[in-house]
C-alpha cells in the first residue's frame, strides 16, 4: 500500500486481514498500552491516540506533542487525566488490589504524597438482630 492512498488503507481496514491482531498499539502493556487507533469521520481519516497505563503517560505525552507539531488530525483520549496526572495532581487508589498503588509504592514514585491521602470510612458492620425487618 503506497503511503497516503486513503482508499487502499481504508479497503485494509475493512478487511478481516487484520483481525485478531492489535496493529494499532504502538506500546504494549497489560491491560493496554498506547494505542493510536484510525476513524474516518468527514471523509478523512483521523487518529485516537490512548493511554491507559500510568507508567507510559510521559511517552503519550510526546508522541502526542510529535503528531501536533507533524499537523497529524488526533483525538487525545482522557487527556484531562493524563495531564493530571503528569502534573501530580491527580487521584488515584491506594490499596491491596489490581490498579491500585500500596503506600508504599505511591510514597516512592512521589515522596510526601502519602500525607495527602484521603481514606474511605470503614462500612458500618450491624448485627443481624438489631436490623429492622420492613
């Protein structure tokens, strides 16, 4: 396909040749790494750039600082959160499970950060005897 002929990219991107690979994901990471993902809308192709794992948020942020001084059409997804984040003033989950930071992590990636955590109120635990039946 010669770089730039919209009709052969578009005829590949109908295709089923594609299917079942990930051609749009430029780095890789579990769950998702960067994904710079096309859609046609106005009769021009267009580019979804997305990043969901905070490690790579500054390569995002270049590549997404590349393909605006390149003029490239893009769509930054949650670039709010990412900017937030880049910037340190976001909020993330501190505990035990899958996609949170341990104090301890949160306290070595940022140091201080630790004293600005907000934590949930346990839940009220009530015996079963003193619930009300309606």
């Amino acid at each position: 396909m010669a770089p730039g002929d919209a009709r052969a990219f578009e005829r590949w991107y109908k295709s089923r040749e594609w299917l079942g690979a990930h051609p749009w994901e430029i780095v890789f990471a579990h769950p998702h790494g960067i994904l710079l993902s096309p859609y046609h809308e106005g009769g021009r192709w267009r580019f979804h750039l997305s990043v969901d794992t905070l490690g790579l948020y500054v390569d995002a942020a270049r590549m997404a600082t590349a393909l605006g001084e390149r003029g490239v059409p893009f769509e930054l997804f949650r670039a709010d959160e990412m900017i937030a984040a880049l910037r340190g003033e976001d909020w993330v989950e501190v505990g035990p499970f899958r996609s949170q930071l341990s104090l301890g992590e949160l306290e070595e990636r940022r140091p201080g950060a630790t004293a600005h955590v907000f934590w949930d109120d346990p839940p009220r635990l009530l015996r079963r005897s003193s619930v009300k039946k309606k």
